[in-house]
C-alpha cells in the first residue's frame, strides 16, 4: 500500500476514533467503486474542519489512491469499529444524566419487635432515630433536592430490599438510621422485625451511589471486614460508604449531625460526601462514640480514593460514577487522621 493510501485511512481512523463515522458511512465507503471523500458522510464536523480536510483529500487522490487496497483494510476494520460504537454506546449510557441522581431517599428504625425473650434489652427501641435523617431530608430539601422514598419504623422490612424498594424510587443517596452490627459474616443493619444483609440482597446497578449507615459497626476494626462487604457491593451501584467504626450514639445532640451533613454539602466550599460527614460527626458528637468513616469503593485504588472526592454535584453530572465491575473490589478508607487503602478479591 502506498503512502497516500495509508494517509487516507489516517483520516478514517480519525474520524473514528472521535466518533465522528458511523459504521454505516465506513460501510458506505468500502463497498464504493471509486474513492470517496470521508469527511461528507462523517456528522459533527466544523466547516473548517472540512474545508481543511477536503483539500488534504483532494490531494491524496492527486498522488494515487491504490482503492483495492484501501477497500480490503476497510473491510478488515469495519468489525472492530462496530466493537468501539458499542462500547462507547455503554459508557454513554452508563454515565448519562439520570432523572433520579438529584433524589435521596431515607429509612430509619426506631421502633423494635424482635423474638425472643428480653429482647427489648438486646434491641431497644431508638427514640431519636429518626432525627439524623429527617433533619438531612428538611435542609436537602431546600437545596432542590428530591425526596425518592421516606421509610420507616414498621414498613422498614425485609420488603424495602434490595434498594430502591419500588420502581420509580431510584434515590442516588440513601440515608440510613438503626441499630447496626457488623459480623464476620459481614454488616446488618436491624429492621422492625430481623435485620438486612446487603450481603445478600445486593445493589442494583444504577442507584444508590451513596449509603449513609448512621448505625454502629459499619465495620467493627480497621481489617478483617473487606470480603462481606466486597461480596455485597461486587457488580453494584454503590461507590461510598458513610458510617462509623465501632460504636456510635444516636441520642438529641448527636443527631444533629444529619443536619450539619446536609449544610456541609450544600455550603459554598463544595465539601465532599466523605468530609461533609466526618466534619458533621465530629462538630456534633456529644460522648466518645464518634469515629467516622467514609469508605470509598472502586475497580482500582486511584477509583476507591477518587470517590472520597465526590461531591453532591458529582452525582448530578455527568458523567456520574460507573457501576462496579464484578472482578476485585478495592476501597479507600478515609477518617478524621488518615486515608488508608486496601483490597478484596
């Protein structure tokens, strides 16, 4: 093949690689007798663009196009460009605005009825449980935000999982308030009746992108809990955790951290999902039981510790994080003092 030949197909997968030649104009041009200028079948090109290119055009079939050859490299090429469209198409998808990444939604549970004997002691019933998140609903609210789903006390049942709990409910935040444990066989999270186990019900593909687990035992130490919650959050929507390490208090003053969340994210200095909630916690705690963590989960270590970077307009942009793919799963751990990051396969 000669030098104008391959030029002219330097032009093609030019044309290509920005999307700008459908398969069918490449399929156009490779079943043309005779050669043919790509630049006016290709779509979203500037007028001087095409100016510029016409005349380089012109002047490779002034020095000879050998059109047999060119038509067989066509040809060849035509199913791998076939293979980019669609794998731009899903990422397009994927990442396009969604109606839904402006909603939040929130379930609490204060309200226990466990089997068992004494099990009111086990499980007490939590009399502010629901101020942490109907305070982040009314401050959220304001901001243009929309409510998705508002659940509680004994409607939160096994029914409400996997998230969202009914079509049309799709929230990209979930804010989340109850007695919480976290097991070797990974977190529950206590409902009216038994307990959830993101373990086992997953998490869709598209939303939520954000848990908040105003629960304690989020994860109970600093290692051993990566597999549990790999295994619920592997192929999942959700890209960041927001919780607590160990014990936390769910009592009038603590719970206002819900609110402070909500005013740190809506306030000028744009705070992040994970520092918005660690400033909430520490500026509201009133006992000991305060150590907040944010858990940002991704396919590599630089995805997990980007997500402790999203903001609320992060959510609501595009392009908005992508689900996760079902190979390891690494998170980024980020509190008061550090970020540390780890894997799990």
């Amino acid at each position: 093949m000669n030098k104008a030949s391959e030029a002219y197909l330097q032009l093609i997968q030019r044309l290509v690689r920005k999307n700008q030649l459908s398969s069918g104009a490449l399929e156009m041009i490779a079943q043309s007798s005779s050669p043919c200028d790509p630049y006016e079948l290709a779509s979203g090109v500037s007028r001087q663009e095409l100016l510029a290119f016409s005349k380089t055009y012109k002047v490779l079939v002034r020095q000879g196009l050998v059109w047999r050859d060119i038509q067989d490299r066509l040809t060849a090429m035509i199913p791998e460009v076939l293979k980019q469209l669609e794998l731009r198409n899903d990422a397009k998808i994927e990442t396009a605005p969604l109606d839904a990444l402006k909603t939040v939604g929130a379930l609490w549970c204060g309200l226990f009825d466990h089997p068992g004997r004494f099990a009111h002691i086990r499980v007490p019933d939590l009399r502010f449980a629901y101020r942490g998140p109907s305070l982040f609903l009314s401050i959220i609210r304001q901001r243009g935000s929309q409510i998705a789903f508002l659940i509680a006390d004994e409607d939160m049942s096994d029914a409400c999982f996997p998230l969202p709990p009914k079509a049309g409910q799709e929230a990209a935040l979930v804010y989340l308030c109850t007695h919480g444990k976290c097991p070797a066989s990974g977190y529950e999270a206590y409902l009216n009746r038994g307990t959830w186990k993101p373990g086992k019900t997953r998490f869709n593909k598209e939303l939520p992108i954000v848990m908040v687990l105003d629960t304690c035992n989020l994860i109970e130490g600093a290692h051993g809990w990566e597999t549990g919650w790999a295994n619920a959050l592997r192929g999942g929507s959700v890209r960041l955790l927001l919780g607590f390490m160990g014990l936390t208090s769910i009592d009038p003053g603590s719970s206002l951290r819900g609110k402070a969340f909500a005013e740190n994210l809506v306030s000028q200095k744009k705070m992040s999902y994970a520092d918005a909630w660690i400033d909430a916690v520490r500026t509201q705690a009133v006992t000991e039981n305060r150590h907040a963590i944010a858990i940002g989960v991704g396919d590599s270590p630089a995805d997990a510790e980007e997500m402790l970077h999203l903001t609320l307009d992060g959510t609501s942009s595009i392009p908005r994080p992508k689900r996760l793919c079902p190979g390891p799963i690494f998170f980024a751990v980020k509190d008061l003092h550090e970020t540390q990051v780890s894997t799990a396969s």
